[in-house]
C-alpha cells in the first residue's frame, strides 16, 4: 500500500473548461421515456457537456489553463513541469504533454509528461508531480487533467452513452516551505483492468474491419470492441469494497479525523455509487458535493470539476480542508487530504470549438 506525505506542496489554482454543446438524458431516443426516468434517477445524470466533432481534451485543458495562468499572474518562464492526464491524447503519438507545452508558451527546460489514467487520473497525478517537485527542487507546475469519454461510448449502449461527458483542467502547483502536508494513499489491482476497457485499437489488438461489428450484449446494449465496455456490477462491488477502507487508513495514517474535513470530494462515478460511500462513512450530504446532474461522469476531471462547480463560493478565501477520494479504471484507486490555502478559482470556461477561416 503507497501510504506516503508530500511536505512543501501547495495547490495554488483550479480551473475547469467544459464543451458549451448540453445533451439531457430525457432526450436520448433509445430507451423508453420510463427507462430514462430510472437511469437519471440511479446515475444521478440529467445532463452532459459533449464535444463538438474535432475537439481535444487538451483544447479544453489549454483553455483552462491559459485562464488559471492570467488570473494567477504567473510568469511561465517560471513553470518547470507540465504533466497531462489523460485517457484521450490527441495523437497515438507524440505526447499530447508537449503539444500543450508549446502551445502555453511554456520553456524548453519545462519537463513535459503524459499519464495514462482515467478515474483515478487526478489524485494520482497530483502525487506524481508534487513528487517530481519535492524530488528535482521544482517551484512551480501545471497539472492538466480531463477526458472526451462520450466519443468513446456507443449511442445505442445504455450503460455508458447517458453516464460520460467531457471536461478540462488545470490546477497550479507550487513549493512552499511550510504549507500544510499533502498525505496519499495510493492503490491498484490490475487483475480487474477488463472492468472497463475498449478492448481494440491497441497493440494487444490491432483495428480491424471486425472492430467496427456492432453486437449486442443484452437487451439495449450494442457496441463494437471500439467502445468503452463497463461492467457497471463489477466497478459497483470494487468502490464499494475498496473505496471507503482506503479512506479509513488514509485518515490514521495521517492521524486526521473526518469531523476535521470540511468537504469529501469523490470521483463522479454515478449517483448510487457515491451515497452508498456517503452513507458507509456515516457524513451528511451537506459534506458530499455533487456535479454529476448537470456534468455526468467526466472522467479524470470530476474531482477537479466539481471544486470549481460546487464550492468556489464556499472555500473562496478560506483555508477548508478537504479529502479527494477517486476510483475506477485499471482498477486503481486513492485519496489525499489538501488544504486549499485561499486558491484561485476562475469561473467555469464553456469552450466552443474556433469556426475555421
């Protein structure tokens, strides 16, 4: 178990970007009007943000970015580290990290990397890039987090189609001797990865003219192996097993007490997952933000999406304690406690893609 404390680590800025194209889950025609009634009611999904057809994740990360960056005034001759979690890169390759470095400006000696993750993707990238901070003696970073999972999932699988919408963000990272200290407790089981995976496309499976064959799974589920797959029983039973003892060890190991949190801020998974967790760690709604109605399931940006969706006016220019719990793919999951030292927080950016000249 990766139970470790990062020192000197400051969340400095949050900045979240979604698509301006809203899709409401009462309108999708492939389930009866009853059944939409039910799913909205069980995801806790009325609404989704989608992109338009040629939109990136890292056009929206850059937008965030570019926001956070003027409204913090920093230099970014002075950013050393860029790193971009992501389930959707622009490009097979290169990493889609140093495209946004050159785009933000960014110097040559910025360290530019991708990580390859998901719902756990914004936790876990926190602890990597306030590591490579503490470890390289870096002063300032920018984590770029976000995901396009409803180009991903098929229109005619009820089980994903209505769940995922898209998002980007930014947080800025900064060294500060002093800051509260940053816990983690990291984990995973890869003997779950195919809980959710698109099982072609890649080199374990190249494309083929049989990637693209429609079958059906059950009863209001079609899709091909280019589609995400969920086993939405399996990924209930696993955040219901894992989640809430992870948070329990992160708490004694950083000798912290819920009652002393301000705010748990879990992945936005779905509606029933995330008040069963509520309800086993015995805290009152008032504590659990949610931005799943109106956002849906955006992925490795939940977490930092529902700050800036649901407590900006709440924490603005406050010192608030707050535990960030996320879980999914892989299956990796983990959970850190910040404290938000009167961060910066921009309005939310609604990105629509340029007109071409």
């Amino acid at each position: 178990m990766a139970l470790f404390t990062l020192q000197d680590i400051q969340i400095s800025g949050i900045a979240a970007c979604v698509p301006s194209k809203e899709v409401y889950n009462m309108d999708y025609k492939w389930i009866s009007v009853k059944e939409r009634e039910q799913l909205i009611k069980t995801i806790g999904v009325e609404k989704r943000r989608v992109v338009e057809k040629g939109t990136t994740t890292s056009d929206m990360c850059q937008a965030a970015a570019e926001k956070l960056l003027a409204e913090l005034n920093w230099d970014r001759s002075e950013i050393e580290v860029l790193i971009f979690v992501s389930q959707t890169r622009d490009y097979y390759i290169p990493q889609t990290s140093s495209i946004l470095q050159d785009k933000l400006g960014l110097p040559q000696g910025c360290i530019a990397l991708d990580i390859a993750l998901g719902c756990s993707g914004y936790v876990y990238g926190l602890s990597t890039i306030g590591g490579l901070m503490n470890s390289f003696g870096l002063k300032k970073g920018l984590l770029l987090v976000g995901d396009i999972s409803s180009l991903n999932s098929a229109y005619r699988d009820k089980s994903t189609h209505p769940l995922f919408g898209d998002a980007g963000t930014a947080t800025a990272i900064e060294r500060k001797n002093g800051v509260a200290a940053m816990p983690f407790n990291l984990q995973g089981d890869g003997s779950g990865h195919k809980a959710i995976i698109i099982p072609d496309g890649g080199l374990r499976n190249f494309l083929s003219k049989k990637s693209l064959d429609y079958k059906t799974i059950s009863p209001g589920i079609q899709r091909s192996k280019l589609h995400i797959h969920l086993d939405g029983i399996e990924v209930f039973n696993f955040s219901l097993r894992e989640v809430v003892p992870n948070i329990k060890k992160l708490l004694a190991y950083h000798n912290e007490s819920l009652d002393n949190i301000e705010f748990i801020v879990f992945h936005q998974a779905n509606k029933l997952i995330n008040e069963t967790l509520r309800k086993m760690l015995k805290v009152d709604k008032s504590k659990m933000p949610l931005s799943i109605q109106k956002f849906g399931n955006t992925s490795s940006a939940s977490i930092p999406l529902t700050i800036v969706s649901e407590l900006k006016e709440t924490i603005k220019g406050k010192d608030s304690r707050l535990l960030l719990s996320a879980f999914g793919i892989g299956l990796s999951w983990g959970s850190t406690i910040i404290q938000t030292n009167h961060m910066v927080i921009p309005d939310i950016i609604e990105y629509t893609k340029p007109s071409k000249r």
